[in-house]
C-alpha cells in the first residue's frame, strides 16, 4: 500500500512547476510500480492543476502506468527481429507459464508481461527483459526456467527476511 508520506516526499521534492509533472510521475512509477490515484490528485494540488492534464500525460507515455505492476516485470521484444524469431512463442510460454497474456499481473502481483516494440538487442533475438536482466537468443523452452528463477530468488529472499 502506498502511504500519503511517500506521495507527498516525491511530489514535494519538485518545485511547483508544471515543467516537473513528468519528471514527478517518473519517479512515482519507480517508487511503486505504476501512478497511484492519490499521486495524481497529490501532484496536481502542487503543481495547481488538472487532474485530468496529468492523466493525459501519464496515458500518453508507454513507460507509465495508472494500475499496479508486478514485482517482476517481463518485457518481451516484439521488434521485428524478435518477432521473425519467435518473440510470440515467448508470449505463449508465459501465458502457459503465468496464466497471464501481455499487458496483465499475476493475482499474485509477482509477475506483470509487457510487448514491447524494441529491446535494441536485434542481433540476440528473441529477447526478453526481466527486471533490467537480459535474457537472449530464447527458446520456448527455456520460459519456464526463467520464471522458476525468479521465483526461487523470491523464496530465498522470503527465507532471510530481506524483503
């Protein structure tokens, strides 16, 4: 659950200038995971504006989102090299996987699986990006144990009470 203080420390570490709306929204989408509702109100309290000037904003870029993300969030490059060499299959892998297609998050909230238009990594298609670590030159096969990866980083961390 995000708490009002940390809405309140990120907005407020920004001068109330329209011109820092997007640099605000940035830095709420890395603290959280996506824009909370009461960021928005928060942020255009500040920056005394509309709520809806800052929700055609955080609608209109790719790299926000207004609903929660997974923990881990899995970007599969759909570019066209990626997309020659399977990146669909790899979609596939992850909804058998996950039970989730692109553009969802597991009940759980672990996981969340993007299509994305480009990795820049053509020449180690088909890639797929987990949490900033790249994974290339995939095979259907091999979907599975890189969940299984991430999952047992999770028990391991659970385990130690690092969370």
């Amino acid at each position: 659950m995000v708490s009002d203080e940390e809405v309140i420390q990120i907005v407020q570490s920004y001068p109330a200038e329209r011109r820092y709306a997007l640099a605000a929204m940035q830095d709420m989408q890395h603290a959280f995971n996506y824009i909370p509702e009461k960021g928005l109100h928060c942020l255009a309290k500040h920056l005394n504006c509309g709520v809806a000037q800052l929700y055609s904003m955080a609608t209109f870029y790719k790299a926000l989102s207004l609903k929660p993300k997974g923990k881990h969030i899995i970007k599969i490059c759909n570019g066209t090299a990626c997309h020659i060499r399977g990146s669909v299959n790899l979609a596939t892998g992850l909804k058998s996987e996950l039970g989730i297609d692109p553009g969802e998050t597991t009940e759980d909230g672990m996981f969340s699986v993007e299509m994305v238009n480009c990795l820049g990594s053509c020449a180690l298609a088909p890639v797929m990006l987990v949490d900033g670590t790249y994974h290339n030159k995939l095979k259907l096969e091999d979907v599975p144990g890189i969940v299984e990866r991430y999952r047992l980083a999770d028990a391991e961390e659970g385990e130690t009470g690092n969370d």
